[in-house]
C-alpha cells in the first residue's frame, strides 16, 4: 500500500509512497477519520513519493477536506523533499483556503509538527 496513516494523541500523519492514486489517498484519509472522536490537525508527507498529481486530482483532495473539515482542525501541513513539491504543496493550500483551512508546505517535519501543532 503506497498510502498509510497513523494516528497519535495530536494529529493525523498520511504518508504517502512510491506512486499512489488520489483515490487512495481518499479512502486512507476517510479510514483515519473515521477512527477519530474528536478534530484533529493532519500532517502529509510526501517526501518518499514519485507521484506529481494533475491540479484537478489537488482540487478533489482538497474539496474532500473541506467536507470533512468537522472531523479536522484548520491547520495542514504537507512535508516535501522537491522545490516542485513545495508549489504543489501552496497550490493545495490555495484550493483549502476557500473552506477555512490554512495549509503550509514545509521541508523540514520537526518545523511542520511546530507549526501544525502550536509547539
């Protein structure tokens, strides 16, 4: 499975690998959600991932958030390892700022987890 999750006391990680489908990311984004009882912030690395998705895959990744966005604090952040990530990363967060929900790309995770998580 290219898409995994864990969950902790304080957010949500998707980790997602290799090459994956953006319905992949969906149905592992809605599992961990549904083993939640209460928001939680989520964290996207995509520092171990080949995959460059179209902008209209990063818009259903996004309209699918925003729905969910009862299940989820405001605040994403997206983990990249490429420049070319990086602005994929600022085009999601464009598509997430439209439902409330402030997202950042970020290379280093110790600084994503300090900022998703207020630390």
């Amino acid at each position: 499975m290219s898409v995994k999750y864990n969950i902790d006391n304080d957010k949500i990680e998707l980790l997602l690998e290799n090459s994956f489908s953006i319905d992949e990311v969906l149905s592992t984004t809605q599992e961990a959600l549904n083993k939640i009882t209460s928001p939680l912030p989520i964290l996207v690395d995509v520092t171990r991932s080949e995959e460059l998705k179209s902008g209209q895959e990063l818009e259903k990744f996004a309209q699918f958030l925003r729905s969910n966005k009862d299940k989820i604090t405001p605040r994403l952040a997206i983990v990249v390892a490429q420049a070319v990530r990086y602005g994929t990363g600022r085009q999601v967060g464009a598509h997430l700022e439209m439902g409330g929900i402030v997202s950042k790309p970020f290379y280093d995770k110790n600084q994503a987890l300090v900022w998703l998580l207020g630390k």
